[in-house]
C-alpha cells in the first residue's frame, strides 16, 4: 500500500489520494490515509476491463493554526481514461466521511492502443477543531498516481518474457541495468509518470539505461518484443 499523495490546504497539508469504486467491497483493513494497489493492470484492446482501486481516507492531520478534521471526501472527475472508459463511486454521490474505506472501479472495452495518465479530482471538507470548531473552505485537488496502459494484443506467452528479463538496480541513481535471455530483440521505454516517453533503446542481450538526465521520482519501464508485453515500475533516486 502507498501513502496517498498530499492534498494542500490553505494553510496545511493533509495526506489523500483517491480513485473510483462500483461493485466493490471496500477494505477496512487498510491504514487512514493509504491507497492501494500501486499500479492499475494493463489493458488490451477490444477486451473487456475492470479494476478495482482500494483506499482510505485520512481522519484528521495537523496544521499550523491546530487540529484540522477531515469531515469528508468527493471525487469530482477523472479525466484521462479512454472515451469507451467509465468509473463509478462505491457511494452514490462520490462522497465518503473522514477516515472511511472505499473504493471504486474503473470499466470499459478499450478500441483504442495507447498509454494514458489518469487525473483523478477530489474535493476536501475540513475543519478547524478547537474551543469552537470551524468549517474551513473546500479544497480541491487532483492525483495522479496511475497511467493506464491498453496494448494491442495480449501476449499469451508473456511469462516468458517476465522470466527473461533482468532489471537492475531498482532504485536506480544514474544507471539502470537490462538483461534478457530471450532471442527477439526488446524494445525498452521509460516513461515518466505523466505518460511522457523519456528514454527509448533497443535491447538485443543486454543494455544499460543513462538515467543521469532523469528527476528523481517513479517511472514506468515498459518491455516489448512485438508480441508480449511486459512494464516495470523504476524508481529513479
């Protein structure tokens, strides 16, 4: 599980991140303020998609004027997702009170390829806890955490290609190591996680990637050999 990225106020900060529910069960046994899974499976296209995305509000946080409450949550729209993509809240109105679990799901038979970073919009209701408790303005603020990647055909022998690839170290500083076994050459890309193509090199055994250029930060290394499909999530130090 992941910290949920931090929702500025004002003048604080509280830990949030969220996505969308329909059908699903929510986990109470996730920490206040966690999300859950790291990343969202891959998609192909003209296949039929759903995931399911876990998380949980925080309760309250510290500010510099006290106490500030989390009375409740909203998601107010996810932009990114494919025109034959929906989500559905696991509440009717997108909402969920302070230190709640939801959940949500994203569905949709993508006709299209492509890599698409998601921005998922959340409204925050606080207040300020003290002698006499005050309703402070709501904050909206947007994550985005997950990038939806929808291939064009499912690589039915995509262990293999798992079980070829070497990648190494991870965390990586200024070089990161590619290793394969497998006969076809192997295409790597690093995207960061927006969704732009920052590194592109063909691999035929082995390869190493210069991240020197790279911010610090989460990357997605995605592996093809044309018919399988394999991505890596890297963390550049």
């Amino acid at each position: 599980m992941k910290t949920l990225a931090k929702i500025t106020f004002l003048l604080f900060t509280t830990s949030a991140s969220l996505q969308l529910s329909a059908q699903c069960t929510p986990n109470n046994d996730m920490p206040k303020g966690s999300i859950s899974p790291e990343s969202i499976k891959i998609g192909y296209k003209n296949l039929t998609y759903s995931e399911v995305i876990y998380f949980r509000a925080p309760l309250d946080t510290n500010s510099v004027l006290g106490k500030v409450r989390v009375d409740s949550m909203e998601i107010t729209g996810v932009k990114g997702l494919p025109s034959d993509f929906a989500y559905t809240c696991f509440t009717s109105n997108c909402r969920f009170k302070g230190g709640e679990s939801s959940c949500l799901t994203l569905t949709g038979t993508p006709t299209q390829t492509g890599v698409y970073p998601l921005v998922v919009y959340i409204r925050t209701y606080p207040t300020l806890k003290g002698f006499i408790d005050i309703p402070l303005p709501a904050q909206n603020d947007s994550n985005s955490r997950y990038i939806l990647y929808v291939y064009g055909t499912v690589g039915y022998l995509e262990n293999t290609l798992e079980n070829s690839i070497s990648v190494f170290p991870n965390p990586a500083k200024d070089l990161l190591n590619i290793a394969t076994s497998s006969t076809p050459k192997i295409t790597a890309q690093l995207f960061d996680i927006e969704g732009k193509l920052q590194i592109e090199q063909v691999i035929e055994s082995s390869a190493t990637m210069n991240l020197k250029s790279l911010s610090k930060g989460i990357y997605v290394l995605k592996l093809n050999n044309n018919t399988q499909h394999i991505t890596r999530k890297i963390v550049v130090e």
